[in-house]
C-alpha cells in the first residue's frame, strides 16, 4: 500500500488545531514528536548514558507532526491546497513549512534489511540474519539473529565489547548467567562456544521471548534457558562466568550482589559503561570486592572483566 507522509514543524501551541486539521482531512494515522517529552523523561531518569551530551540542546523547541493518508485518497497537490487552506482559516501563524513524501509498505517491511548485514563481531563468531546465505570458514561459529524489539543484535559496541570478553574466556563446559539478556546474542554465543549450560535473564517480557526464539533458531534449547525476572529471581548457584551488558547504573546496583552466583575464579564481564564512568566503575568494583582483569575499549564504550577478590 502506499502512503503520503505529510510532515509540519510547529509551535507547541498549534499542537491541538494542526492535529484536529488532519484528522479532519482523514488522516490514517499520527506521529507527534515533542522535545518537552525527552526533556522530561531524561531529567527525571539518572540512566542518561545513552543520551549524547549535545542531544537536549540540539532539541529544540518545536514540535514535529506527522500525518499518514492513503494515497489512493489523496494526491500531493490537493493535499499541499487543503492544509494551506485550513491553516489560513485557523489563523495558524507563522504558516508551517509542509513536507510531502510518498512512502510503500515495503519501507517498513523490508527496506531495513539492507543495513542489517552478516559480519564478525569476534574473533571466533560471526553473526548473519536468517535470509542472507553464508558459508563459514571453518573455524568459526555463526550466530543467526534477526533485529527485533529487544536490545542486542551485535552492531553496537557495548555488545561488541562483551562478545570480544567471552570468545577470550569460553573454553567449552562453563556455567554461564547472562544478566539483561535482551536478544539472548550473548548466551547464545556462549553456547556456540562450547559453554555447558546458559541462563539469560532480562526485566522486559519482550526481550526474553525474543531470547527463546533466537535460543530455538540457533538449535541450543537444550543448553540456554530464559528467566523473565531481576536477579532475585534466578537460583542461587555458582556460574563461571557472569556477562552483564546493562546500563553502568544498572551494574553498580548489582555489584554487591553477585557474590553468592561467584566462585573465586568466576569471570565477571561488566558492559554498557562509557569511558567517562571509568574511575566510578573502578571504584566501585575494588569496594564490592572484586579485582579488575581486564579493560577493553571502543570508542565511548568500555567492557570490564572482574574477579571475586582483591
């Protein structure tokens, strides 16, 4: 199906009327954009690490409406008429610049597919999505993931940097938990790499049945389980290895935790944290009890393997 995608850039004040003059002419759906909102969430939130340090002043002020209508309804030209004609008749003021785009379908369905590509996220594992064809070099493990609502599909550094820390540290035969599984990328890995057993853990529903499907698309059901709690939930046995690719908030909330899921030589590898909370997560780590190993970089980011002692 195609679409028209009309796009304003308004006052905050004409939210109401530009949105009553779409709905009056049929729009099929609506997206407002509003940067008080980001404002809000970002103030009232302490995670901000994902947010750049110019994002809330490259904001703005202004509000970004879009209004999606049929095209089979509509053409661009007499759509351009009425919406000039309406401004003018609610004595909208200045009069928004209008921006018209013809949009189909397949923009949402498939379009994307051509910036999700098969590539190495470490030395021993690459990662392709279910309809590309590839055939491995022997010595690697391949990875099928597809991009879906839950975080972790290997592009980023954060999951860069963790996957880099385990293909170091699996041997074959370790217990793994991944905390804040998301897509279950991180165990699956594990289990590919010859880990005897996988626990992945997330808060989100979404992402832990995103996990099990990804879990049965790599055929390691038998070696990865999904949890849908917080590490209260989870049994309290001791792992090899612990990865942890959450917000740095996240991580020293549960630092003082993890002891009793520890051995003395359980691997600990700790993600999602940005350089500038380098000194903080150090500090941290050798107050909870643990001693650093190993630090790994990528651009902004930065991984941490720990162990328990000092």
């Amino acid at each position: 199906m195609n679409w028209l995608e009309v796009t304003v850039t308004i006052e905050p004040k004409w939210q109401d009327i530009i949105s009553e003059i779409f709905i009056e002419l049929g729009i099929q759906g609506i997206e407002i954009v509003d940067p008080e909102d980001f404002r809000k969430v970002l103030k009232e939130s302490r995670y901000t690490d994902y947010a750049a340090d110019d994002f809330l002043r490259n904001l703005g002020d202004n509000m970004i409406i879009r209004a999606y209508f049929s095209a089979d309804d509509k053409d661009c030209l007499s759509l351009r008429e009425k919406l000039n004609e309406a401004f003018e008749r609610y004595s909208v003021s200045p009069l928004p610049v209008i921006e018209i785009r013809e949009r189909d379908d397949s923009e949402w369905k498939d379009n994307w597919k051509k910036y999700y590509k098969t590539f190495q996220i470490s030395e021993r594992v690459i990662v392709k999505p279910s309809w590309e064809d590839y055939n491995p070099p022997a010595d690697k493990v391949v990875i099928e993931l597809d991009p879906g609502m839950a975080f972790g599909t290997g592009t980023h550094e954060t999951t860069r940097l963790c996957a880099a820390m385990l293909d170091a540290i699996v041997k074959g035969g370790e217990k793994v938990l991944d905390l804040g599984c998301g897509t279950g990328i991180l165990g699956i890995i594990a289990a590919k790499l010859g880990a005897r057993s996988v626990t992945c853990a997330d808060i989100d529903e979404i992402a832990c049945r995103t996990a099990i499907e990804n879990i049965r698309n790599n055929g390691v059901e038998q070696k990865v389980a999904v949890v849908h709690g917080t590490l209260n939930d989870i049994k309290r046995v001791q792992y090899d290895i612990i990865a942890i690719n959450i917000i740095t908030d996240v991580i020293l909330s549960l630092l003082p935790l993890l002891h009793p899921y520890c051995t003395d030589n359980t691997n600990i590898v700790l993600s999602g944290i940005t350089r500038e909370r380098k000194n903080e997560i150090t500090e941290a780590v050798i107050k909870s009890g643990y001693r650093i190993i190993q630090e790994l970089f990528d651009g902004e980011w930065m991984a941490v393997r720990i162990c328990p002692g000092s």
